[in-house]
C-alpha cells in the first residue's frame, strides 16, 4: 500500500463512529478550543501569558510565526478546492456556533497552533511543554467536529511547522539554525515518498 493510499484510508476512517472520533457531541473543552482558536485569537492570550511569564521573546517569536503561517494557509486553502467532510448533521459537527463551507485544506486552526507551538517549542522548550498540549487540542478539535479530514490537519500542522522552522533558520543564532536543521531532519523523511 503506497503513503497516498494510507492517506486515503485515514480520511475514509474518519468517517466512522470511533472511540477516537465518536459522532456524538464533544467535551466543551474540545468546542472551546476550536471556537477560540478561529482567526488565530486563542495564541494572543497566551502569547500574553508567556510575556508576563518573562519569555518575551518566546511570545514574540511565536506570534510573528502564527502571523505568517495564517495567510499562507489562506493562501493554500484558495489554491486547492476540497471539501468538507460530509457531517453536517451530526451531533459533533452541530456542536460548532459556526459552519464553515470554506475549502477543507488545509486546516487554518492547525497550521496557525503548529506554527505558534513549534516557534515556541524552538525558542524555549521549557514554556512549549506548556503550548503543545493546547496545540494538539487545537487540531485534534477539527478532526472531533468534523470541520476537516485527517489529512487537511496533518498538512495544517506541517505547514505551520515549516513557517516556524524558517523563521528559525532565518534568525541570527546558531543555536537556531542549529535547531531548524535537527528538526527538518526529522520532519523530511515523513514527506519523502515511500512507495
């Protein structure tokens, strides 16, 4: 089975009621975090919770990576057409205030939590112990309201990630570069093609 087909096949699953992605309502939590992440607005408080926290640059850092990652998510989202994963009577995607009817890749929400996450995660791993759990509640919300396919949120994270980690190869420091380099590494063998 080549990588597209598996691809195929976790978007076709996520259509099934599962223990991962049940059809009924989700926790408020997981609404909370899809609602508040719209237009990237979830990131400001916390950036302003990293700042108080005396990470000022780390706020910096990952806003300027989230500023960047949502219009070239935009960008990507108007380029290629896909739609929504057909749910709109279910129980989780009714849960939503809005119905989104934009193209479904990829995720905006992912690719603005990726790149806030990993420009945190680079600049202080300390402060990202505390973002990365808000960030996978983040993307696992699209997946559980069934605004999106499993792949729209994977290739939201990706992008976002790539955002963050450019911006990182672009800084002054070595330690960055350094960083970026470790991490494209890792990344680059996920996206090569295995077939």
């Amino acid at each position: 089975m080549s990588g597209a087909d598996e691809l195929e096949e976790l978007d076709a699953d996520s259509l099934h009621d599962s223990e991962a992605l049940p059809f009924r309502r989700p926790h408020p939590v997981v609404i909370a975090a899809g609602v508040t992440a719209r237009g990237g607005a979830l990131w400001l408080p916390v950036a302003g919770l990293l700042a108080l926290a005396g990470r000022r640059r780390t706020a910096k850092r990952a806003l300027t990576a989230a500023a960047v990652a949502m219009p070239l998510g935009h960008l990507v989202s108007f380029v290629v057409h896909r739609r929504r994963p057909p749910a709109a009577n279910l129980p989780a995607r009714q849960a939503l205030p809005e119905h989104p009817d934009s193209s479904s890749f990829p995720s905006k929400h992912a690719v603005t939590a990726a790149a806030f996450g990993t420009a945190t995660a680079l600049e202080d791993p300390g402060a990202a112990v505390f973002v990365t759990p808000l960030v996978l509640l983040v993307a696992y919300s699209r997946l559980r309201t069934r605004v999106h396919w499993p792949t729209d949120v994977l290739g939201g994270l990706a992008i976002g990630a790539l955002v963050a980690l450019a911006q990182a190869g672009t800084g002054r420091s070595a330690r960055a570069r350094a960083t970026t380099c470790r991490w494209a590494a890792i990344v680059r063998p996920v996206f090569s093609d295995h077939s």
